[in-house]
C-alpha cells in the first residue's frame, strides 16, 4: 500500500515527504492510520544522529490514530478502534514477566535500530529500503506498523488528535513522579528542564500534593507555563544560584530531585541539593560514556539515591488509561503545551521546538 511519509535521509537534514509503500501487517503487528504525531526530543536526537540509527528512516513516536488492518493473532484491538503508539517491548523477558516494559531487555532492538526484530523494515520506495518501527511505530506518516503490544486502545469519544504525546514525553514525566518515585504528599520535589516531561513532572508532583514544587530552566517562557501548571517557585538557572535558592525554599533539601536535562552538571547539582534520603531520577537522555559528578561521601552519608528512570516506569496499558483518567479530571492539562501543525510543516514544528517557541507541537496528517 502506498502512504506519505516525513523520512529523514541524512544527519540532521530537514525531512522531506515522500510517497513510499508500507507493507501488510504481519501476523502480530497492527496497521494503523495515523491521525496524529506529537513532535518529541529523541526525534531530533535520531535526526542528529547522537542516538545513531540506520538511515533513512522515518521517525515520530507519538502516533494516535485508527486501526485499518490487524494480523491473523491479533485480539487486543481491531478495525475501527482509536489507538494510541507507545514504545515496543519483547513481553517474555524478566522485566516484561514483572510488569515493568519499560526495562525490557530487547528495548534498544525493538525501539531503536529502526527495524522489526529480525532486522527487516516495513516500509519501502522502488528497490530502496526505508527503516521502520522507530519506537515500534515510525509515526511521521499517513500510516504506522506496530507490533500489537505497543498499541493501547483509548476511547473513541476523546479528541484522539491530542492523545499522542500521552504514549511518551507525558508518560515519562508523570510516571516518573507516580510510578517510579512514587512522590508523596507533603514532599518536596524540584524538576529540572521545563520541557513537555518536565513540565508532566510538575502536574503530576501537585497531583500527588507535593510541596513545595520548584521548576528550573533556562527560558522564562517555559517558567511561566510550570508556574501555570502547578509549579509556584521556579528558578531561572540564568540569573540564580540554583542550590541556593533550593536550600531556601525547602528545609533540608530536595526530598526528590528530576533531571530531564541529560547534562551531567545538572545531575551532579540535583543530587547535591538532596536532602538526607532524597531521591534523584535521571530521567534526560545522557550521553552515552558521560560520567556524572557525583559526591560518593555524601551520597552514602546521606542515604540519598540516584536512578535511571525509563519512560515514567510505566506498564503503558494501565498508565496510559490512569493519565487519561487524570486529564478528564483535570489533574493533567498537558493540552495547554499543545500547538498544532499540519504535517507538511513538520520541519517548522521541530524547528519551533527547538526554539522553545512551542512546548508539544503535534502534527495533523488529514492536513497532509
Ligand atoms: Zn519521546
Ligand atoms: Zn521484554
């Protein structure tokens, strides 16, 4: 079948739409129409090439749409059914077994070498291979193949154009709170980068009544939108003393720390501001061989931790419906980040991005 398609050809170069064939489902994979892509930072991170897949290959990994066609072993969805795409895991490994996909011991092979397991890909233009199954879905498209399991049913009564970004940088952020941290009331709690998971963090902090909630960043833009959200100190690391101002805005420290940034100062001053037995999830993409500068005296001493958080440690068929459960409640008003662009304009919505000039852009493919 013939489909549009954003494909990256080379390093950090813009994507260009093309019209390439995407192949039927497979017994255990899903077709979906794609009906929109929330725009995430590991897309510009594959694009760029610091997380090296093979090119060219279509990115996106926010993907909402409606199931066209299911495999012969498929039950879980069918025809018809609105869907939104998550990342992919293996189902048989210990840390699938235990509910908990998001450490899955095939996530790099099934999520990022942008082909199915046994290396082939979908997607296709002439004779010219074009990699797929980028986060198990490749969803810069008029259509995605997924394998069953990262498909999760949602209502058909939602607005399913706004879903997308709850399948990963929304899910990320709160289920780093929620699931992971599992932050309760009355902690303190500051989050470090003001993008979509950080400011997920932020709603989800105040959903579970922590205090106080602090934001830092570096654009007053996204400060104000923490502040909006649930976030009434944030701290511009521009102008102030960061552990300073910390310090005076919690008694002894940072019961839980959240670093989104990736930057391994960031890190080495989350963990600094920590209070005796706080919490640090490492949650920002750190450069691979990057060290952290870390105090090991004190992190003993003080009984603090530090972890490694994957997508929110989140079991996606339970937290997705919980975070829409959230939203309908209106715990989780992730929609105020949105800004919507039509798909062939893909490349200003990564620009703006970039810029901070939009938190979440989503892309509408019927505007193709
Ligand atoms: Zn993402
Ligand atoms: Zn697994």
């Amino acid at each position: 079948m013939k489909i549009t398609a954003a494909i990256a050809r080379t390093k950090g170069a813009p994507m260009t739409i093309e019209t390439i064939e995407i192949d039927e489902p497979r017994d255990d994979e899903v077709l979906v129409r794609v009906v929109a892509t929330g725009v995430c930072h590991t897309d510009m991170v594959m694009r760029d090439q610091l997380l090296p897949i093979p090119l060219p290959a279509v990115l996106g990994h926010e993907g909402a749409g409606i199931v066209e066609r299911v495999g012969k072993s498929v039950s879980k969805v069918k025809p018809g059914d609105h869907v939104v795409m998550t990342f992919d895991s293996c189902g048989a490994c210990p840390s699938c077994s235990e509910h908990e996909p998001a450490y899955c011991h095939a996530i790099v092979p099934l999520n990022f070498l942008a082909g199915r397991a046994d290396g082939s890909t979908g997607l296709s233009k002439g004779r010219e291979a074009i990699h797929s199954h980028v986060f198990g879905q490749s969803s810069f498209a008029s259509h995605a193949l997924c394998h069953v399991r990262n498909v999760v049913k949602v209502p058909d009564t939602l607005e399913l154009e706004k879903l997308g970004p709850l399948a990963c940088g929304v899910q990320t952020g709160a289920g780093t709170v929620l699931n992971a941290l599992k932050v309760r009331k009355g902690k303190s709690v500051a989050v470090f980068g003001s993008g979509t998971v950080g400011l997920s963090a932020v709603m989800a902090a105040k959903y579970a009544g922590a205090a106080p909630i602090i934001a830092v960043d570096l654009v007053d833009s996204r400060l104000a939108m923490a502040r909006e959200l649930g976030a009434p100190h944030t701290i511009n690391a521009r102008r102030a003393d960061v552990a300073k101002e910390i310090m005076t805005a919690t008694t002894a420290g940072l019961d839980y720390a959240i670093d989104t940034t990736g930057v391994p100062e960031v890190i080495g001053q989350a963990v600094s501001c920590l209070a005796p037995r706080g919490s640090c999830a490492v949650v920002g993409a750190v450069t691979p061989g990057a060290l952290l500068p870390i105090d090991g005296s004190q992190l003993m001493s003080l009984g603090r931790s530090v972890r490694g958080v994957v997508e929110g440690s989140s079991d996606p068929d339970v937290f997705i419906p919980k975070l829409i459960e959230m939203h309908l409640e209106g715990h989780l008003p992730y929609d105020k980040m949105i800004g919507y662009y039509p798909f062939s304009a893909i490349n200003q919505a990564i620009a703006d991005s970039e810029t901070g000039k939009c938190i979440k852009p989503i892309l509408r493919m019927d505007q193709a």
